[in-house]
C-alpha cells in the first residue's frame, strides 16, 4: 500500500535558473548571485497542486569559497518568489567529492531527507535535472522517475 505525499525534485542551475559558462550560479559584480529564472519554468511550475516541489543543488563552491551557504539560500528563496511560493523545501549540497558526503549528487541523500522529513513516497515522486548525475542520484534515492529538464520545460535544441 502506497502512502504519502508524491515530490517533484528540481535540480537549480541548469534547470530552473540560468548558470554561468561553468555551470554554477552566476555571481555579479557585487558578489550576489543574480537569479534568472529559464524559459517557461513558471508556466510549467505554477499550475503544480498534486505534488511537493522541492529544489535540490550541489553548491561546491561554497566548499570552495566561491559563494556562502547564505547566498545559495537567498538565491532559492529568490526562486521561490518568482515562482509565486510554490517550494516545499530545499536541500543544498556545500560539498565537493572530497568530503564523500552522501548528499552531493549523484548521491541520493537530499531526497531521502526530504522525503523523511515531509512524508514523500519517493517511488510515486519524480526528478527533474539537466544532467546524468540527477539522473543518477534519482535512482540512489529510488525515486521512480527522472525527467530531463529540457523535456520536462519544454526547451528545444536552440536553447533556453
Ligand atoms: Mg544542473
Ligand atoms: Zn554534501
């Protein structure tokens, strides 16, 4: 018997917001992370009721010391706004692959305590990322479906 809530876990950069040409968030020249939502994710996101939306996001560079934990935060809840307050909650990864955390992705960790702390059925949740390790950790999580996010919004090839 299945119970609880089903999640819809969003990957950040790449997915629901523009990144810079490494990957990450863009810093501007005052040093806050500038926010840009991508093409269509508001449309796609607001009409959203049967689920909980939740943004999950490796920021290695805040081990780095690129960027403070109170950035990427302030920058998720400047997503949230833009979205109209439709996140549940959010998991961020401060990490690097040496600190063989298991919350960096494509480890599974974030989802799994997401999904502890508000009751998700992860096998009847869904995954959305812009790249294989999304993929990966989706599967780590047992969370029963991955959708890419160019597909998932609707981008075609030409771009965002
Ligand atoms: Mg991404
Ligand atoms: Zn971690």
């Amino acid at each position: 018997m299945t119970t609880g809530n089903r999640g819809l876990f969003l990957d950040l950069a790449g997915t629901l917001v523009k990144m810079d040409e490494t990957r990450q968030l863009p810093i501007d020249r005052l040093g806050n992370v500038s926010v840009e939502l991508l093409t269509g994710v508001r449309e796609k996101l607001a009409p959203i009721r049967d689920c909980l939306i939740f943004v999950v996001t490796n920021q290695a560079g805040v081990k780095r010391g690129r960027l403070r934990l109170e950035q990427v935060e302030a920058a998720i809840v400047e997503v949230d706004r833009q979205l109209g307050d439709i996140l549940s909650g959010w998991k961020i990864c401060p990490h690097d692959d040496s600190d063989r955390c298991g919350c960096r992705k494509p480890a599974g960790g974030m989802m799994q305590e997401l999904a502890g702390t508000y009751g998700v059925d992860l096998a009847a949740s869904t995954m959305v990322g812009d790249q294989e390790i999304d993929e990966l950790a989706a599967r780590a999580a047992g969370i029963g479906s991955f959708v890419c996010a160019s597909e998932f919004f609707g981008w075609d090839d030409a771009g965002r």
